[in-house]
C-alpha cells in the first residue's frame, strides 16, 4: 500500500469517526463571551491615534532636528549629483571624481574638499567646501561658491535630510 492511500484510509476513518460523535451545543453565553474579548474598535481607533501621534511628533523632530544638527559644526560632508551614472567617491571628508569620469550635470558639495580629475560638464556648487583640479582634471561650467551663512547651512541640511529620506524610502520599496 502506497502512503498517499495509507493518508488517505487515515483521513475516512477519522473523518468516519468525528461523524458519529453527537453534537453538543456550546454553553449559554458563549458566544457573547467570545465578542466581548474581542477589541472594540474604538479602542483600536484610540490605539491607531497615539501611533498617529507618535508618527507626527517623529516626523516634526526630524524636519526640525536635522536643520539644527547640521548648523552645528559638526555636519558631516555630502555631494548631489544630478548625473545618476557617474562613479564619484566620498572618503572622509573628500569627494573625488576619479580620471576618466565624466560627470553630465550638476554637483552640490558640502563641508567637503572636491577632488576633480575627470570632467565635469556642469555647474559646481560649493558651500563649506574646498575645490583641488588635479592636472587631467577639468570644471566646464561655472563654479559656485556658496557664503559661509547659517542660511546656507540650513539650506544644506535640509537637502541632506531630503536625500536621507529619498533613500529611505526607495530602500523601503525594495
């Protein structure tokens, strides 16, 4: 006998079995037991609103914390590129465009020193930045240097907090 018949046989008697008990019928007030365990939905409606409240006094810190973070002088560098395809590298406080790239856009740097050997066919853009062109390397639009103010600060800071999200949340699409 094969197991999948052996299952099988199992499965008739059993079900032969449970067919020959009785029916009892469940107790007075089982029923209304049950349900009154259960939730009621406007404690499920209370408990939704203080993770809703939770979530918006999360999301006021962050949009009102990391601009304060970042005018301290502690901000860690970053760079925007609007160019997707090109390999530009951030070790330390340096942001390197190696030889041979090239670089078909913008570029924002901050708190940074910008290495540039490759090329870069756009506007640079630099706040609390240096700018070294290494002797292959070459900037064909303008260059921007950008004042040392708390504005700008802040204005970075929330381009920082921008691209964290953005990264984020493709992160979380995945």
């Amino acid at each position: 006998m094969s197991s999948n018949h052996y299952c099988k046989s199992i499965h008739e008697q059993l079900e032969e079995g449970l067919g020959s008990l009785p029916d009892i019928p469940a107790p007075e007030g089982f029923t209304a037991a049950i349900l009154a365990r259960l939730p009621r939905e406007a404690e499920r409606r209370a408990s939704w609103r203080k993770w809703r409240t939770a979530g918006a006094v999360a999301a006021l810190m962050l949009l009102l914390g990391s601009p304060l973070y970042v005018l301290t002088d502690g901000a860690r560098p970053m760079f925007e590129s609007t160019d997707p395809h090109v390999s530009i590298q951030l070790r330390g406080g340096v942001v390197t465009l190696p030889a041979g790239e090239v670089l078909r856009g913008d570029l924002r740097v901050y708190n940074a020193e910008l290495r540039v050997a490759g090329r870069i066919e756009g506007a640079v853009y630099l706040a609390a930045s240096k700018l070294a062109i290494k002797p292959l390397g070459e900037v064909v639009g303008e260059v921007h240097v950008l004042p040392q103010s708390w504005l700008t600060r802040l204005r970075q800071g929330l381009v920082q907090m921008g691209m964290e999200v953005r990264s984020y949340v493709r992160g979380a699409l995945r």
